[in-house]
C-alpha cells in the first residue's frame, strides 16, 4: 500500500486549493488597481457631468435628461465598490 508523507499530502491539497487562490488573488489585485483608478473615474464622471450641463445650456439636450456614462463613472469612483461588486 502507498502512504503518503506529510509534504507530499500538502503538495496535494494545495493544487486543489489553487483556482481558489488565484481567484482570490485577482480579485485583491482588481481591488487594489481600483483604488489608485478611483479618483480618475471621479474626475471623468465630472468631466461628463459638466458636459452634459453643456449641452443643456446650449439646448442640444433636455435638462430632465442625465449622462447614463457619467453615473456609471461617479460609481465607480467610490473606492468601497469593489467590495459590492
């Protein structure tokens, strides 16, 4: 009968756990770049809003209208939605 030493049993055990923690790690790597990308989606989301103020003045747009990319931008830039998502 084989017997497995102790290394040789963790050696097993951690490819099982492998997808896991690559998981783990991409998720923690896209939670960090998310936090230094934060404060550009933030200014983009402005740049957008004040676009959109823009257009309203010079009548090209509807004032009850809104800017759907510069929500999505203003969303992304709140450093604790990765953590949501």
């Amino acid at each position: 009968m084989l017997s497995l030493t102790g290394s040789q049993r963790d050696c097993s055990t951690g490819s099982k756990q492998a997808p896991f923690n690559l998981g783990a790690t991409l998720i923690f790597l896209y939670a960090v770049i998310h936090t230094f990308m934060a404060s550009r989606f933030t200014a983009m989301s402005q740049a957008r809003r004040q676009a959109h103020q823009e257009r309203i003045r010079l009548g090209e747009a509807r004032e009850a209208t809104g800017d759907l990319l510069a929500g999505v931008y203003h969303f992304l830039g709140e450093v604790g939605v990765v953590f949501g998502l």
